[in-house]
C-alpha cells in the first residue's frame, strides 16, 4: 500500500521537474529571442519589401508583349528572390524568434534546402547573364536567343537543385547545451547526427567553391567587357580628332537588344550621319544601360553573400566560435551570418533606380489598379 501511494507522488515530482526544466528553457529562449530583436525586424523588413518588390517585378515582366533575353533573365532572379522571402525568410525568422524551442527539423531542412537553391540559382543565372552580355557587346552582336535563355534559367534552377539537395541531410535538429545541468534546447543547425561527420565540410566547400568560380568568371567576363568598351571609345576618339574626307566613314558594330536571335548579322556596318546609325547609338546606349543593370545587381549580390560565406569559413575553422561570445557579438554575428538574404530583397530597388522603363511600368500598373 505504502509503495502504490509512493508511485505518484514520484510522478507529481517529475512533471514539476520537467515543467521547470521548460520554464528555465523558455525564459533563456525568450531573453536570446530578445536580444535578436534587431536581426529580426531587419529580416522582417527584407521580407515584406522583397515580397513587394518582386511580385511587382513578375507582374511588370510577364506583361510584357514583346519579352527579350534579359527579360527572362530578370524574371528568373526575381521567382528565386521570390521563393526565399515567402519560404525561407519566414522560417528564418522563427528561428530568431525560437533559437533554443525550434521544434521542427523538417522546417529547417526546407529552409536551408531553399537558400541553398535560391543562391546557387541566382548565382548560376548571373553567370548566365554575364556571357550573354559578352556575346552581346564584345562578339559583334552574337547573343543567346530567347529560347536558349529560356533553357539556362531552367538549367541554373536545376543546378542550384543538384548542389542544393545535400542541405536537406547535413542540417536538421542542432542539441544545444544551455549551461544548466539537464536542460537542453533545440536549434536549427548542422544536424546532431551530422557534427562529427566530413558532410558539412564537404557541403560548405562544394558551396564555397561554386560561389568562388562563379564570382571569379563574372568579374573576369566584365572586366573583358570594360576593356573592350573603353578600347572603343579611345579609337572613336582618335578618328573624331581625324580629318574627315567626303569618302571616309566609320563602321560599327552594335548589338541589338530588340532581337531574339544568336546571328551575328544583326551588326551592321553604319555609316555616321544615317538614320539608321543613329537608331544603332540609340540601342547601343540601351544595351550598355542593360548591362549596367546586370552589373550592379551582380556586385549586390557579391556583397550580400561575402559577410555570410566569411562567417560560414570561421565556423567550419573554429568550431567552438558561439560558446564564449558576448551578447553584443553574437548579434553582430547573426547578422552576418543573415547577409545574403540582402540579395532576395535589393534587385527591385535596382531595377527602381537604374531602369525608367521599369518605374514608368510600375506606376502604370498601380494607377490602373487604384483606378479598378
């Protein structure tokens, strides 16, 4: 008899204890979530404005009549921004919000799956971009025809699959030691049953390698494209300051921007002062404008990723990094650590600044939606 009663008070006992063993976890949960605070109203903010923008991107594109190489080009890196900042942003939040209560690997295996994707995607897809100007600009109006784009922007998702997929097994459920004896949380990380293996090394230097070759052919493609514009304008310049004759012409070769085909007969020798010359300066000035745009968002994407892969290199070197940091510096850390999410938010304010055509589609298309 006396044992039967001691049964459930032995059971009261372990319920109060585990009750505050979750009490003492929720209040360390809370306190961190606290301190992320910042680096969760940042994500907010990437999030609803590349929500936004994006969308808007896809709407101003698909419409479109008459689509062109960079069209689908743009349309590409705006569905992956687009598939991060309504998945993975998310997610990456109520991991800030829960950093010692996420609950849900499978979550966080689709979380890391889609940034995975979404970068090498983006990556592969500015590649991509890059030849095509090349071709464009410095291979006398040779380009990829809309169909070929079509097929590269399908491949890069592809791509950013295959490279992406191993996420899915090295991340997962992260056991985290909160310094109180018996209390454990869960995080989203490199999965328990992964920490002591090769894979996540393995994963990170595939990732890391990729991104390296595919920001070093991007520069080196540009930088051949900088050389070649600037050689042309020196010999114009030299020819300007040469004495015309009646029979002296200048020959150019432009490429268009308006064709879908790879031909390079769409160059045409101009002379100076015809029509048709001028309509090729005039497309000449909107190819260079393209390729600006291209550019920049490349260099924003360089930028948002570098912070990111930086802190990625010093975990995998030091791997104890988290244990002994500073309040202050761990945010700082989760900042960094949430750079490149930059990169799924900025390419509609680019768009915004450096192409009219864009802004002047924007305003139509909130006006006639005010006005329905």
């Amino acid at each position: 008899m006396n044992i039967s009663t001691e049964y459930p008070s032995n059971n009261i006992s372990e319920n109060e204890s585990d009750l505050d063993k979750y009490a003492l976890l929720k209040e360390i949960n809370d306190a961190a979530a606290l301190r992320f605070l910042p680096v969760i109203v940042f994500l907010f903010v990437l999030m609803v404005c590349g929500i936004f923008g994006n969308i808007l991107v896809v709407i101003v594109y698909i419409r479109k009549r008459t689509k062109l190489s960079p069209d689908f080009f743009i349309l590409n890196l705006a569905f992956l921004d687009l598939l991060t900042c309504v998945i993975g942003i998310p997610v990456e939040i109520a991991d800030l919000r829960y950093p010692y209560m996420f609950y849900a690997p499978a979550a966080c295996k689709l979380l890391r799956t889609i940034e995975s994707l979404s970068g090498m995607g983006s990556a592969l897809t500015l590649v991509a971009i890059s030849i095509d100007r090349y071709k464009r600009i410095c291979r006398l109006g040779q380009h990829f025809n809309n169909s070929t784009v079509k097929k590269l922007c399908v491949g890069s998702v592809v791509m950013g699959v295959v490279i992406g997929w191993p996420a899915a097994v090295v991340f997962g459920k992260k056991t985290v030691d909160v310094g109180i004896p018996g209390v454990y949380g869960e995080d989203c990380s490199t999965a328990d049953e992964m920490r002591k293996t090769i894979y996540p090394l393995l994963y990170y230097s595939a990732i890391m390698l990729c991104f390296v070759i595919s920001v070093f052919f991007v520069i080196f493609v540009y930088v051949r494209i900088s050389i070649f514009i600037r050689k042309g304008i020196s010999l114009k310049r030299q020819r300007s300051s040469e004495p015309m004759s009646t029979y002296s012409m200048n020959v150019h070769y432009i490429a268009d921007e308006n064709t879908s085909g790879s031909c390079p007969s769409q160059a045409h020798p101009m002379l100076e002062t015809t029509p048709q010359h001028r309509r090729r300066q005039m497309n000449s000035t909107r190819v260079t404008r393209t390729t600006t745009i291209f550019v920049a968002v490349t260099v924003a994407f360089i930028l948002s990723y570098l912070p990111f892969l930086i802190i990625m290199i010093i975990r995998n070197i030091k791997k104890d990094i988290e244990v002994n940091m500073s309040h202050e510096t761990e945010v700082v850390y989760k900042f960094f650590s949430k750079s490149y999410f930059v990169n799924n938010a900025i390419n509609p304010l680019i768009y915004s600044f450096l192409n009219r055509r864009f802004r002047t589609d924007v305003k139509t298309l909130l006006r006639c939606n005010r006005q329905s």
